[in-house]
C-alpha cells in the first residue's frame, strides 16, 4: 500500500477499524491493491496511522472472515486471490481514480451484501436523480 496511503481520522464517526477495512477495499477497487499484494504487518500499520495493533488487527480479522484476506505464517497477510465474488477489483475504462475511492468501498459493501450490479446502478441513479441529478445525470452511468 505505497502509492495511496491509507488515512484514518480519528474525528470521523466511523471508528478506525472501519476506515481501514473500507480503505483496503477502496484500494482494491481503485487498482492501488491488487490480488496477491502483501499488506503491512500490523503493528507496522498501527505504527504508520498511529492506532493500537488490536485496531489494524480488528479490520484485518473482519477481511480474513469475508474472504479478502488470508494470512500465512511466514508469508505475512495478502489480498486473496482469487478474491471472492462481489469484491470490486480495478474498475475499466476512463473513471476518474478519485470518484472510484469514494465509491468503491460502499459498492463493495452492497455488493456483499448480496446487491446484484444492475440493484447496485439502479439505487445509484435513483438517488442521483432524487438528489437534483437529474436523468442526464444518472444516465452517464451507462458506459
């Protein structure tokens, strides 16, 4: 995790653990991670955000749980690969790399929670359009 470093505020309401386990799927989706990437031990990450191991820990165990993760002895923790259905990985074609992290990690969750890609657009354009988007607007959505 070089290229895009993850951030956690501490002032945002979503606890810590939280904001890295969405982080690390935003990376996933943005393409800054990709399947067989090792990720920082976790006191290293705890060291580098300025948090207790047991957070870092609590995000990584909830990514080990969904199949994101997978930790080996001796090899350190890495992306799963293959990564299991329903985790956004690298978007294709022009999309803006900053709209993607803001997007990624509650696609993903939707996604997760068992929000096929067409339920996941149409929520996307009804709320675009609910939010003075307009249909011009949510019909960019369709490359």
């Amino acid at each position: 995790m070089t290229d895009d470093a993850l951030v956690v505020d501490l002032e945002h309401p979503l606890p810590p653990f939280e904001q890295i386990r969405r982080g690390i799927l935003a990376q996933l989706a943005t393409g800054i991670l990709r399947p067989g990437d090792r990720l920082p031990a976790i006191r290293a990450l705890a060291t580098d955000l300025g948090l207790a191991p047991g957070t870092v820990a609590r995000a990584y165990k909830e990514l080990e749980v969904a199949e994101v993760l997978h930790t080996a002895r001796g090899a350190g923790t890495r992306i799963a690969d293959p990564l299991p259905a329903g985790v956004a990985v690298a978007p294709a074609g022009d999309l803006d790399p900053g709209l993607a992290r803001l997007l990624a990690a509650p696609i993903a969750e939707a996604r997760a929670a068992g929000h096929g890609p067409e339920a996941v657009l149409t929520a996307v354009r009804t709320l675009l359009t609910s939010a003075g988007g307009g249909p011009a607007a949510a019909g960019t959505l369709d490359e």
